[in-house]
C-alpha cells in the first residue's frame, strides 16, 4: 500500500501555504528576535509548520488493490460506526432498511470508495443545514449528497452527508454510469458522516463504536 496526496488538497493547501508564510513573515517583523520574543517566534513558527502538515495529513489517501467481492459491501468510509439501526428509508427507496453510518473525524481519511459495483441509477445534491454529523438529524437537515447503486444482487442507497466544519462534498459519478467496487466515490472535507441503506437481508458484520476502512472492511454480507 502506498500513500498519495487526494487532488482535492491541492488549492486548500497551497491557500494554507500562503496564508501561514505571510503570517509568519508577519510575526517575524514585528516581533523582536531576541529574549522572550525568540522564544515565542520559534514557537509560533513550530506550530505553523505542525498545522500545514496536518493539512497536508488530512488530505492523503492510501492506494491498495480491492479485493472485489460481489457479495459484500464495503465500507465506503475510514471512520467509526456510530449508527446501526432498522429504519425508513423516505427519499428513494421508500422502504425500511439497515441503516450503518460512520462518522470520519478530521484525523481520518475523507475520500469515499463505492461499496459495491453496479450502475449508479440515481443521485441528488441538498442544501442543508450544518448540525455535527453525530447528530440524529444530520442525515435528513444537513447539507448531503445522496447516491444510489443497482446490480443484479440488490439497490443500495449511499449519502455523503456534511458536518458542523465540513461544507463541501465532492462525488464524481454521475446516474447511467457503471461503478466499480473500491473505486473513488467522491471526497467530503474537514469532519463528516457517510450512511449505507442496507437490505433487511444483508447480514451485517460491524458493530457499534467499531473502526472501519473504506475498501477493506466489509459492512454487511449479502446472501447467497
């Protein structure tokens, strides 16, 4: 496996660059470079070289070969499952599901892989509010995105949904396209949550408060 800078850090942190330069340039000529005032240069210079690689950090993304498996859905998010729950699924599918949710903090990886391979028959972008992506709510008020994929085994509704920092999603499919398992899905940035609609059938294989890796933890088990 190896490590790759996600292209959606690439402006973010040439922004961040320019900004934490021209602050410490700033700092550096209006604040004298002897006694206590060294000590507070070189502290402040030090925390904007940690901060500007935790931009840096946020934005990588791991390369691995997915072991594809058309029984299984993986996750489509690095995170914590937060949310395992029979509930109404209102917006597409119109029916009840399992609903898994995983919450990425900002020290997670936040690009999305598709779950399974199939065709993406449908997907729609809402306006929304900000609440924090623990919140009960956050994935009918919050700002989201909301995908669906069809095979031949089963239809499952994916949503990227934003949180109280993060207010940008990105997804790079569009509705006729053939996805494949693993495959990137899209990105959300700065703090988030993802949901799965899983069929009542599906056997699911995580628990609460579990760590999970997109593309290489499975979700949940379709039957055979």
């Amino acid at each position: 496996m190896s490590i790759k800078l996600h292209k959606e850090g690439y402006s973010v942190i040439s922004v961040f660059f320019l900004i934490l330069v021209t602050l410490v340039a700033l700092l550096n000529y209006f604040i004298p470079y002897e006694g206590i005032g060294k000590y507070i240069l070189i502290f402040l210079d030090i925390a904007a070289i940690l901060f500007w690689g935790l931009v840096i950090f946020f934005f990588r993304y791991p390369v691995f070969d997915v072991k594809k498996d058309e029984n299984h859905i993986l996750s489509p998010a690095d995170g914590k499952i937060v949310v395992i729950e029979k509930t109404f699924e209102k917006e597409y599918l119109n029916e009840d599901r399992i609903q898994v949710s995983i919450f990425m903090s900002p020290l997670n990886t936040h690009m999305n892989r598709y779950p399974i391979s199939g065709k993406m028959s449908y997907q729609k972008y809402h306006k929304g509010k900000f609440l924090v992506a623990w919140h009960p709510k956050s994935s009918t008020d919050n700002e989201r995105n909301t995908i669906v994929i069809e095979n031949d085994k089963l239809k499952l509704l994916v949503r990227q949904i934003a949180g109280a920092v993060a207010r940008r999603i990105r997804w790079y499919g569009k509705v006729g396209d053939d996805v494949n398992q693993g495959d990137q899905l899209g990105f959300i940035k700065f703090g988030s949550r993802l949901d799965l609609f899983i069929p009542l059938g599906a056997e699911i294989k995580v628990k609460m408060d579990e760590a999970v890796y997109a593309g290489k933890t499975i979700i949940a088990e379709i039957k055979k």
